[in-house]
C-alpha cells in the first residue's frame, strides 16, 4: 500500500537542511517501510512544501504517528518541520500533523495526528503510550535513551526560584540554556540584537556630541537627545508634558493605568483639606461634595515606601512614595490638585498644589512620574504579564502534551514568552543589568518592589472587569484603555468559551482530565507559590474556572501586556515627563525649588540616552510580530475549531473597527489595544 506524504519546511531563516530525514508512519495495525525523504534535485529548503511516496507492505489501518529521524551528513544542519500531511493513494481523507519543532542532532520525534484529544479520548495503546512518554520526557533530563525524543543536548524542565517572593520560573540560566522549540528564530535574534546594538550606538553618539557641546543645564536640552529615534506622541508629550490635563490623562491612557481608583475618604497620611484646593474645584462645590459624587481619584505609591535606592557611579539614587489626589473636572478633564511625596508626613511635608511657584508644581509631578517608571516597568509589566504568563508556560509545558486541546489553544499565546524572560532576567534586572546601571530601583530595590506587589497579587485583579469595578473607575470619563480593554476581554471569553466546550461539555469532564488538573496543580502549588492572598484554587471544578483562567491567561499575553509595553517610547522617550531615576532627594521647601534643583535631580545625559534607547528598543513595532488573533502555527486542525478562530478574528476585526472610529478626530489618538498591533503572545 502506497501514501503520499507531504512535508512542509519551516519559512523562517536556516529552516530547510541538507542532513538525512527518514519518515516512518505508525498505523493501528503496523509500521511503513522507514523512508528516506530524497527527491531528485533540492528538497527539505527553507519553506518547502515536499511530497514524498512511503510504502507498506501490510494496511496499517488507520495511521496515528508520522516517525520522523534526522541524521547528520557530513556537518550537523539542523531542520525544521512545519507539518506532514498523509494521503492514502487511491483515494481516502488527507490527515494533518501538526509538528511546530526543530530537529537537532542526530534525532527522532513522533508527531501524532492533529486531532485534539484528551486524555479520555484515548483508546489506542500505541496513543496512550506516546502521550505518557511525551509527558515524561518533558519533566526530566533529555538523554540519547529516551523513547519519544532522542537529543544530543542536556535540558531539563524544572522551576527555579530566580529570586525568593517572586513567581517561579523556568531553571534556565540564560536563554541559551533553552530547547530550540523556545528560542527565538534567527530573524528575531538578529533583529533583537541589532535593534539594541542600533539603539545604544545612537545613544553614545548623543552623548558624545552633547559632552563637546552647550552645557546641560535647561528642560529645552533634553531636545538635544531627539535624534532618529521619535514618534508622534513623544513629541507630543515634549510640548504638553508640563499641562496638568495631560499629566492626569497619562493615569488613564499611559503606560500604566491600572494605578488610578476612586478616593472614597481621604487617607489619614495625606492631610488635604478642602480649603487647599477649593481653587482647583468647578464652582458651586466642595471637595466634601465631589468625593461623595465619584469625581475625586487617588493614585498611591506606597508601594515605593522604603524602597532602597540605587547607587549609580558612586552617586546615590533617590525614591519618593507619592500620593497624587486627582480630580475630573466637568471642563478641564482629570486633572492633578494635590500631590504629597511622602507616605508620613510630619508637619514640615509639604503639599503641593497647582497654585505653587511653576517649579515646585513641575518637580512634584515629576516625582509622581518617575513613582510611575518604576512601578509600570516591574509590577504592571514585568509581573502582571511576564513573569505570570511564563508560570503558565511552564506548568503547560510539564503536564499538557501536545495533542491535548488546552495546550493547543495556549501554544500560540506562549510562544518565545520564555527566551524573552531569560533575557530580561540576565540583561536588564540582573545585579549588572540596565536597570543596575541607570533605574532609581536597580539593584536591591526592584526585588523588594517586585517581592511586596506579588504579596499583594490576587487573581481578581487579573481579571479587568473585576479590576475597574473594584477600583471604582467603570465611569471614568475617557478612559480608553478601560473601554478597549473590557471589549477584548469580552471578545477573548467568548473565544475561550467556544473553543473550551468543544472538548468540554460538562463541568465533570473537566473535574476528571487528570492532565488539566495536574497542571492548575503545578501553577498554583509550585508556579505561584506564597502568594496569600492570590485567590486561586488548586483544582479546576467547573467548566467556568477553566474558561475564566484560560482568558486571563491569553488577555494578560496579549492586550494587557501591549497596554503596558508598546508605549513606554511614547510616553518615557521625553525624560522629564517619565523619568527613571531622581539624582537629588524630594523637595522640602516649595519656595527653594529652582531650574538648578530640577536639572541635578533629573537623568543626567547618559541615564538620559540610556533611557530613552532601552524604551524604544523595548517597545517599537517588531517586524516579525504575529497580530492577535492571528495563528502562523496550525495546532488545531477540526473544521468546528477553525471555525471558532474565524469567529474570533471578525470579532477582533469589528473591535479594530471601533476603535479606529472612535480615535477620528483626535490628536492624541489611543491605539496600543487595537488588535492588529497587539502581538499573540509576550516576545519582547
């Protein structure tokens, strides 16, 4: 009996191989003849679509594995497979197998047909055996006996406790300790590289010209560090960064704006009365009035209290806890009334307020910001996204194989989350990292900040519309990061919802997949452990918990962390209005604030350039980014489940749609939650 085999070549750079590849196909009642995969002329090239012709002796009745073995020809030429496809000659359905991987070595992988199934699906021994080994092979040491993955190479899937108080992670000292399946393709490394190399060289330019040039000493010099590396909304903020509107829509629209919440009563450490800001108020009313109507806001940063500052070139680093009182007024927006840059205050802590000479007003708000640098960079980015969603990555990875219909749903959304965290580990928190070398919190600091917010991590608070509901901002006037986030998060429950009751039709099939249980398991008990009060059970018990987790998972990969990630150029690029390090410590006195006090507190040039270089490097467009919504990697194969990708992507499409609607007309447009420019999944 004759098959025609299809193999398709990965597309991206050193995909295709010129090693030797054998294909065997496993079938419920034997094996094909072992096949070398060798067409006349060129064949296995990067982004090849080869058929081949694989012979057996006997039926194999239905076939259930595609065998595939590398093996080196004169030099080792790694290779990857996208898919095979099998067609019996004569007639018959074509069955894909999706295989997504990198062969390495001399090296053999069993693909299993793309069908998704759980673990009670399975009623084959020769599929019961593959999923147990596969599993196995993930949790230890690859090694040359293994029996579903044969490697040169020394890997092992464990958590590492990076640092203690923080999520766990996977036990990798640097990305190049990974498997090849999770490191970045070579466009992207390059890319990654250069981009970085392109960024810092620009910035040692900068330096050098403004070192053999006019002094630093005016807010107008920071222009002199906008080089090539601008875009429309940094400019923007260069020329109203100093407006007070502008300052309060950046709680709402910036890079960090899930800070803000409602001011019920004011707290006891922050001793604003009503006649201090009576000014400030529309006519006809009172701060009393106004804080009983719903129109008076807080952002507190007493997380930052106590926090130890940086040491940078033998020079000490300063941190402040501000608390910023806001209020929306019905004319002028959300705009700032009083900012405290104390967590205790003692009777000679200034307030400061709108009505204070320019300066002191300008220096306390950007106290307030640079609060926020620290805290949108290491707890709303780094821990609410990168360093949850690679628990998630792991724990999918150690207890779900690949043929499990969790696992295909999450793949995509996990992909390159664990090289891009090895990276961040090593090249910009780590004790000589760029955070060490020009971030007020470098250093000891960013643990403890990272270590206190994980106490205080809950799972409710992952999820947005318990988010703004619990910080009492569901009316917020212009809050277009609350509004595009609540129709994606819609738009991705019910994505997860259709997808999930394909495989899952009751809350009892969910209670007895051993595999989905083990991995809850293994995230909350080893990914997220010592987290009092994170609110998150061991056990899934219904079909809900499993949808609502499943969406914070994906909504938190892909929305959330563009929201926190892709504007950080627009919004740090101009160093004053978001600056990542204070030289000099808070002001005491209003009155002795002057043009002289602000320059030595700001970044000096080189934390300036470096600031300004990390951001556009962190958050620029990357070129071979993968918009949301879009699968490049097939996992899914069923028609009923492609059919519910395409439900999602014309949903997205209608949210794309409405928010270009929404943005006509505006100046300073809010684009990071369109879906074409939120990536699938974390990759820088």
């Amino acid at each position: 009996m004759e098959y025609t085999v299809t193999v398709a070549t990965g597309t991206s750079e050193y995909s295709g191989t010129n090693n030797y590849v054998y294909v065997t196909l496993v079938g419920e009642k034997g094996e094909s003849e072992r096949t070398l995969l060798d067409n006349p002329g060129l064949d296995l090239c990067r982004g090849a679509v080869d058929d081949y012709t694989v012979r057996s002796s006997t039926p194999l009745g239905r076939v259930l594995l595609v065998r595939l073995e590398k093996q080196k020809y004169w030099v080792e030429d790694n290779w990857f497979c996208r898919y095979v496809l099998v067609t019996p000659t004569g007639g018959g359905n074509t069955l894909t197998f999706p295989c997504y991987c990198w062969l390495v070595g001399d090296m053999k992988v069993e693909v299993r047909e793309g069908t998704a199934k759980k673990l009670s699906n399975e009623t084959l021994t020769q599929e019961l055996a593959h999923r147990t080994a596969e599993l196995q092979t993930r949790q230890k040491t690859y090694s040359l006996s293994d029996l579903f993955l044969d490697v040169r190479l020394s890997y092992t899937l464990r958590w590492l406790a990076w640092a203690p108080g923080i999520p766990k992670c996977i036990d990798a000292k640097t990305e190049a300790d990974l498997p090849q399946d999770d490191r970045f393709a070579n466009e992207k490394r390059s890319d990654f590289e250069g981009s970085l190399h392109y960024a810092l060289l620009e910035l040692s330019l900068k330096k050098l010209a403004i070192r053999f040039g006019k002094s630093w000493n005016d807010l107008d010099d920071f222009k002199r560090i906008f080089w090539k590396l601008r875009s429309p909304i940094a400019e923007y903020t260069m020329k109203h960064w100093k407006e007070d509107w502008f300052f309060g829509y950046q709680f709402l629209n910036g890079t960090n704006p899930r800070i803000i919440q409602r001011c019920r009563t004011l707290p006891s450490n922050f001793p604003v009365s009503g006649d201090m800001v009576q000014a400030f108020l529309s006519p006809n009313t009172t701060l009393e009035k106004e804080l009983k109507a719903g129109n008076v806001f807080l952002v507190d940063h007493g997380i930052m209290d106590g926090v130890p500052a940086n040491v940078i070139r033998n020079m000490q680093q300063h941190i402040a806890a501000p608390l910023c009182l806001l209020y929306e007024h019905p004319e002028k927006g959300l705009i700032p009334i009083a900012i405290q840059l104390e967590q205790n205050p003692d009777r000679d802590t200034p307030i400061f307020l709108p009505s204070d000479p320019h300066l002191a007003w300008l220096l306390a708000k950007m106290w307030v910001r640079h609060a926020e640098f620290q805290v949108f960079q290491l707890l709303s980015h780094l821990l609410r996204t990168h360093l949850i969603v690679e628990v998630i990555c792991v724990a999918t990875l150690r207890h779900l194989p690949a043929v499990h219909p969790i696992y295909k749903l999450l793949t995509p959304h996990l992909k390159y989350t664990l090289e891009i965290n090895c990276r961040g580990r090593t090249q910009l928190i780590s004790p000589n990292g760029i955070f060490k070398r020009v971030v007020s919190t470098g250093g000891d600091g960013l643990l403890v900040l990272a270590q206190r917010d994980y106490k205080l991590l809950t799972y409710r608070s992952l999820q947005p519309k318990f988010d703004f509901l619990d910080r009492g901002v569901t009316k917020l006037k212009s809050y277009f990061y609350r509004d595009h986030a609540m129709m994606l998060w819609d738009a991705i429950h019910n994505f997860v919802s259709s997808m999930v009751s394909l495989y899952y039709s009751s809350d009892s099939e969910v209670v007895q997949d051993v595999e989905l249980q083990a991995w809850i398991k293994d995230i909350v008990d080893e990914g997220l452990v010592d987290v009092p009060e994170f609110g998150m059970a061991n056990e899934l018990k219904i079909k809900e918990e499993l949808i609502t987790l499943l969406s914070v998972v994906i909504f938190a990969s892909t929305a959330q962390h563009a929201a926190t990630n892709n504007g950080q150029f627009d919004w740090c690029a101009w160093v004053p209005n978001t600056p990542c390090t204070m030289r000099q410590p808070p002001p005491k006195d209003k009155d002795a604030v002057t043009m002289e006090l602000v320059m030595d507190t700001l970044p000096d040039i080189s934390q300036s350039c470096v600031q300004m270089a990390i951001t556009w490097h962190l958050g620029r467009v990357q070129p071979d980014a993968i918009p949301m919504g879009q699968y490049a990697e097939q996992y899914f194969t069923e028609s009923a489940a492609l059919q519910v990708i395409e439900s999602f992507r014309k949903e997205l499409k209608d949210i794309e749609d409405e928010i270009m609607k929404q943005n006509e007309g505006l100046e300073l447009q809010y684009l990071y939650l369109c879906p074409s420019r939120i990536e699938n999944s974390i990759t820088i």
